[in-house]
C-alpha cells in the first residue's frame, strides 16, 4: 500500500502486531542465547516488557479516537515499567526515545519517522555503561542509519522506507557473529536483535494490511510466570490504621512540577500514610493507605487520567494471613517490611535473591526486602519500584545479584526522588551476600558504597548447570543434558558426571591468595550428595575455610564463591 503518512490508530495496529510477533517468537529468539543454560530468557524479557506496554495501548486501541499523544505515553511508560532484563530495558529505552520524537504530531511522515529512529538509538545508548557493538544496540543503530539515509534521499512512501529498513537491518543483524566471538563460536546472531527485528517485522505486517490478531489476552500480561516478591505482612498481629491500600498511575496532562508534587503530597499525608508519588515525565506512580480511596482519586484527576487502579482491603488481607497463620505457623516465613508507625531509618536494603536458603542468609544479613527472582526470572523496573516502596528508609542499597538485572535496578533508581537509591552492581549472589557482608553502620553511603563496589570484586563465581542444546563454546564441545560449571567470564568445566564437573569447576577457579570457599547447594542436591563435594574440596584446599550450607536455588546445582 502507498501512504505518506502514519496516524495514531495505525501506530498502535503497527505497536500490538509487533508485541503479538515479538510473544509468538519468544521461545525461538530464547533459544539463540549463547550460553545453553536452562535460563535463557531474552525472548521472555523482552516479550513482558512489550507486553506492559501493549496490555494498555490495547485499551486505547479500542476506543473510538485515539490521540498521539496519549499512545506515546502509554508506549513509554508501560514499557518503561515492565523492563525487564538488559535486552527488555534497551527495548524499553527505545520506545522511549522513539516516542519522545514523534509525540508531538498527529501524523508520521518518513522525515518525523527517520528523526524518531534516530532519538530511540540515542537514548537506548545512553541507557547502557558500556555499549556493546554486536548486539540489540547494533542492530537498532543499523536500522536508523538506513532510515536517514532513506529520508535525506527523499524517499516518501513509508511502505518502501520501511521495507528497506527492515531489509538492510536484516543484515546488521546477520554481520553480529562477526562483532562478536562469542556469537560466532556458538553459531548465532544476537537474541535482542532478533527479538528487535521481530517487533519491526510485525508492525510492517499490519501497515501492510495483513490479517492479524491484536486482542491482548490476560495471560500475556500477567505476571503468572514471573518473579514473585517475598511480602508476608511482619505486623500480622498489629492493628490497621487505615484500611485501603490504594494504588494507580496518573497519565498528566499538564506539567507536574515540584510544587505541585509537594502538594499532592501533602494532601496524601492528611488523608493516609505509606505513601509513595514516583513522577517520571508523563506519568506519576501513586501508592497511599487510606481510609478513603475516593478522596486520593478526585485529587489526581486533576492532574490527569487514570490507569493501572488497584484498592485491596487490608483489614481483609488482615484476617485472612492471621487465619492461614493459624493453620499452618510453620509455612509462614515472616520478612521485615515498611512500619509506617516507625520513624524512617538512615538505611535499608533490597537483595533479588532464589532459594530458600539463600533468602534465609540475606535475611539474616539484614536484607530489609527480598524480591524473588534472578537467573530463571528476572524482575521488572517496577518490581523494583515496589519493592523500594515498602523499605522505610532515606538511603535503600540494591543488590541485583545478576548482570541481567542491573540495568532494571538503575532504571528504577532514575524514577524515585524521596529517596537516595544506590544500586551496587553485583553480578551474582555471592558478590551480595559478600556486599552486605561488608557494610558499616558507622560509614556514611558514599564510604560504604565505595567499600562495597570494590569488596565483590574479589568474589569469584562458578555455578552448575546443565545444557539444553548442543553447542561448541569457549572451546568447549557441549552435548544436551551435558552438566556445566560456569564461571565469571566463561564455561569452565563440562561432563556427563555433575560431581567431576563441580570439583573440575572449583579447581579452575582456585589460585594461592584465595582463603575462603562457600557452596551453596540446590533444590535438587542432597546434603549428603553435598558433603561428598565439601569434603573433597577440603582435602584439596586444607588451607581454605570452607563453608557449606544449603541454598535452594532451582536449576543451578551447585553456586560457589572464592574469596
């Protein structure tokens, strides 16, 4: 079809058939991870976090007008929201900057659209420390590139424009092995490019007018499969002041600036407690326990629509924890959580942490908040956002224990303001459980950041796991089923008998100035099974300390730390 323009209806066609392409390939771009562990999830990362945004472009898609301006908030900050992962947080910081660029007309021409592609790149670079040639960052920088091309050369009909891009960053994403060994060696293009490309291929599909589904069904937004937060109420026994927990997000439609803020606030305090007003330039993120939800919710029209509402009746909530407490005590784990009746502390901390044992230890390390996720699911920005709502604190460190999970943990330190977040980058939860370790009440935030950031890097890391494909990397040839001991920068033993590849693991990961050894074993291990390793590694390595206890974690067999 020949059109010089796109309007707001065909762009939120163009947005639902891309999320719907993007969610039917999921498993598929999964499977292009390099690394063949049971885990690979940028097919999954990026399909809830475009799967955020698409659960409410899809109620604008069904009302009789739809405005630009309303669906680029909509893009942006569903997705914003519902990052998750590095690929799911690039692809949010893309829709980001791609909205930014075309928010401001009715209709998109090739001129609008190539400036738009080109804002989205910038901000997903921006977004990223370290930008790295050969992945999602490549393949979206390859398709603006072509798109300026294409509108400097006058080219006006948007399907031929798109048509090419898709074309040429086709072939981005084709050179990727050749920027990246490690694509080449396992014998795969990028997850995240593919993933991109999906998206785009799906909202060319639907430009071109072919028959698709864009209902967006519940089972494709909820959060059923994802990380699930560690929230049993610490106050079961304690009386509630104010009975409606009352949750929504504010679409402006004017400037919210300071003073209004303030404002707002002030309002909230008069009418409840625990509350939380995060604003990130469109929107605002409303959380109040309030004995009347009505009176929070006429105050934020004012200010604009509202989306995502939830009020839950505590009291409620209440009777039922007390009577399942009753029922089963022994079943019921209690986690520390925001007492609004207590004066707000100088610090707290958010650890993403798996396993039973492993919660139990960052618990016991004074951990305020445990979000449940990391190697098999990982959190959203606003799993971060709400679990920063419930630590009571003026300074609120965050361990990601993932390098997957870093990016979401920085996003929503971007979006809060009442309080100073620090996330500190570790990358596994050894180097958490070894950050915690070394925090000192008497330093301030800025020392005991310092001392933390530079304590996990002398943390060494190997995990077990098993293979879900054939592969040859690190020079390694792995079968399916094939056990692997995964270190810091690569695979360091593979074998078809999980103890030889433990042992092998820890052997390639030893060196003289190393004193402590601690293994954390699984779900799937029994203790005995793990006595046999520890006392192997004691014989061995007499003059370590070595330190087993029982972490639970799923998939991983066996987690060890070197320190």
């Amino acid at each position: 079809m020949a059109s010089n323009n796109i309007d707001a209806r065909m762009f939120a066609k163009m947005f639902l058939a891309g999320a719907k392409n993007l969610e039917s390939k999921k498993e598929w771009i999964n499977e292009l991870n390099v690394f063949p562990v049971p885990d690979g999830d940028t097919g999954t990362n990026m399909t809830l976090t475009i799967m955020s945004a698409a659960k409410e472009v899809a109620v604008l898609y069904d009302m009789e007008t739809i405005d630009m301006p309303s669906l680029c908030k909509a893009i942006s900050s569903g997705s914003l929201r519902g990052a998750r992962g590095n690929s799911g947080v690039i692809l949010s910081q893309l829709f980001r900057g791609f909205t930014k660029g075309v928010k401001a007309y009715s209709e998109m021409t090739v001129p609008v659209l190539a400036d738009a592609f080109e804002k989205a790149v910038e901000t997903a670079y921006k977004a990223v420390m370290k930008p790295k040639e050969g992945t999602i960052l490549t393949v979206a920088k390859g398709g603006a590139e072509k798109a300026r091309e294409l509108a400097d050369a006058g080219v006006e009909d948007i399907g031929e424009f798109f048509d090419q891009i898709i074309r040429h960053a086709d072939e981005v994403l084709n050179m990727t092995p050749e920027l990246l060994p490690v694509l080449k060696q396992a014998g795969v293009v990028d997850s995240g490019g593919q993933g991109l490309m999906q998206v785009l291929k799906g909202a060319y599909d639907a430009y071109l007018g072919k028959e698709l589904d864009f209902t967006v069904s519940a089972d494709m937004t909820s959060h059923a499969a994802s990380n699930m937060t560690i929230n049993i109420d610490a106050q079961a026994n304690a009386d509630i002041k104010f009975g409606y927990c009352t949750e929504f997000i504010i679409m402006l439609n004017k400037v919210f600036n300071i003073k209004m803020e303030m404002d707002f606030k002030e309002y909230l305090e008069s009418i409840g407690d625990s509350i939380v007003v995060v604003a990130d330039d469109d929107v605002v993120k409303v959380h109040v326990h309030t004995n009347d939800p009505g009176l929070a919710i006429q105050k934020a029209l004012k200010y604009g629509a509202l989306s995502n509402m939830k009020i839950d009746n505590m009291r409620l909530e209440h009777q039922e924890k007390l009577f399942k407490m009753s029922k089963n005590k022994e079943a019921v784990k209690e986690e520390p959580v925001q007492k609004a009746q207590e004066p707000r502390k100088p610090v707290g901390f958010i650890a993403v942490s798996v396993g039973e044992g492993i919660n139990e230890i960052f618990t016991g390390l004074g951990v305020d908040y445990i979000i449940e996720g990391g190697q098999t699911m990982n959190p959203s920005t606003e799993d971060m956002l709400n679990a920063i709502e419930k630590v009571n604190a003026d300074n609120i460190f965050i361990l990601p224990n993932n390098k997957n999970i870093i990016l979401a943990a920085n996003q929503a330190q971007t979006l809060v303001e009442d309080k100073n977040i620090v996330v500190i980058p570790t990358k596994t939860v050894p180097q958490g459980i070894t950050a915690v370790i070394n925090f000192v009440p008497d330093l301030s935030v800025e020392e005991n950041t310092q001392t933390m950031t530079e304590e996990i890097k002398n943390v060494k890391t190997g995990q077990v796991t098993y293979a879900v494909r054939d592969t040859n990397i690190d020079d390694k040839e792995i079968k399916q089923g094939d056990f692997m001991g995964i270190g810091d920068q690569g695979i360091l033993s593979v074998g078809s008998d999980m103890k030889d590849v433990a042992l092998q693991m820890i052997d390639e990961m030893m060196s003289e100035e190393l004193e402590l050894i601690s293994i954390y074993y699984g779900s799937d291990i029994a203790e005995e099974d793990a006595k046999v390793i520890r006392d192997e590694v004691e014989k061995k390595y007499g003059s370590c300390d070595i330190e087993l206890q029982y972490g639970g974690q799923p998939i991983y067999y066996y987690i060890v730390s070197a320190e």
